[in-house]
C-alpha cells in the first residue's frame, strides 16, 4: 500500500481506504489464481514455442512483457508505484482474456508467473505460496529475475501519418514494411482524405516506408 500511494520522494496520508484498495487487488489475484489453477499446474512452455502463438494469446504476451520491460525501468528509478499500477493493469488484461486451447493456458501461466516475481520484492510470501501452488518445486529466490523476450516485444504495425500536399489529413496504422500500393490504398480509403481530393488529380505519391505517404495533388 505504501508503495503504491504515491512517489517515494512524497508525503501521503495514510488511508484505511487505500489499505483496503490494496487487499482487494492481492485478492482478485489470488482468487483469479486458483480459478485457473487446474489448468495452470505442471503445464510446461517455452519462449520459443510462444513465440508462434497468433491472435489474442499473442496479444496478452506482449502486454505482459512490455509490462516486465516498464516495471524495470520504474524500479531502477524507484518509481514503486507506476511499477504496481502496471501491475495491476495487466491483471485486469488477463482477466479480460478467453484462453481456449493449451497454448493460450501457456501465455495466461507465463504472465502470471511474470506477475508473481514483478511482485515479489513487494509481496514475497503470497508470491512463493502462488510459486508452488503453480506446480514449481524451488523457492522462487533460487531464480534469476526474467527479462523482456524481444520476440514479444515485436511490433507488427506501425502508425504513419498521411498527408495530402504535404499536410496531415490522417494517422493510419498498416503493417510494418508495407507496400507502397496496399499503404496507398488505406490512405485513399480515409475520409477526409477523400475529401481532400475531391475535384483533384493525383499527380505523385511520396511513400517513406514506416514513417508517412504524401499525396500530390493538383487542379482536375
């Protein structure tokens, strides 16, 4: 609760609120624990074969290691209570999450386990007490702390801005890399770059891979 309340280098009133508030977080993830528990316990994953995995299950591993990379940085700066909060939104990201296959149960085991040694310097016991619960047999301080996988970290699109002219009508995302045609073709799909063209020709496309698409037009 304290380390949550506010930065270190602040004062702070102590609430029964706010103790309140950090219970409830220990025991929605307590709870969310043993609600997956059967599932979790002795299943085995690597990062390679997570890797692979698509769609929502990707989704959620990315969300959890970017989490590990900024609550890193924040504990470097001592920056406990952004590294909590974070914490805490990536619990509410796998609550929201629907695994199905056992692929999808692997990436819910790793973030979770991810969440209990970003909480351990803060929550040791519950943490060792989850630790073993999940089926692991040594203390959790026999290992060494987990790193972001780039691999998760990966991203697949980019946000490009879109101009007519030389002035923005649109951000868009598209894939890394794209074509020019297909990057083209989603520009000219934006409405008020439609609307920008109205009546015009289009006389050049300026295509800069990843970073903006200029459409030069001129009078009909």
């Amino acid at each position: 609760y304290i380390l949550f309340a506010g930065p270190v280098e602040k004062d702070f009133e102590w609430t029964e609120e706010g103790l309140q508030g950090a219970h409830r977080f220990l025991k929605r993830l307590w709870g969310f624990f043993h609600e997956n528990l059967e599932r979790l316990r002795d299943l085995q994953y690597t990062r390679e074969e997570l890797s692979r995995v698509e769609g929502g299950a990707r989704d959620v591993r990315k969300k959890a290691h970017q989490t590990l990379k900024k609550y890193l940085q924040d504990m470097e700066e001592l920056s406990f209570n952004t590294a909590i909060a974070g914490i805490m939104e990536l619990l509410n990201t796998l609550q929201d999450f629907k695994p199905e296959t056992q692929a999808d149960y692997k990436v819910l085991k790793e973030a979770l386990e991810l969440i209990l040694f970003m909480l351990y310097p803060i929550t040791p016991h519950i943490c060792e007490e989850l630790w073993n619960k999940l089926g692991n047999q040594r203390l959790m301080v026999f290992y060494t702390f987990p790193q972001p996988d780039p691999e998760a970290l990966k991203e697949e699109e980019v946000e490009i801005a879109v101009q007519v002219n030389g002035k923005l009508k649109a951000i868009v995302k598209v894939p890394i890399d794209a074509q020019e045609d297909a990057v083209k073709s989603i520009a000219l799909a934006q409405e008020k770059v439609a609307k920008a063209l109205e009546n015009k020709k289009l006389q050049k496309v300026v295509y800069v891979k990843n970073k903006l698409i200029n459409l030069v037009v001129g009078d009909g």
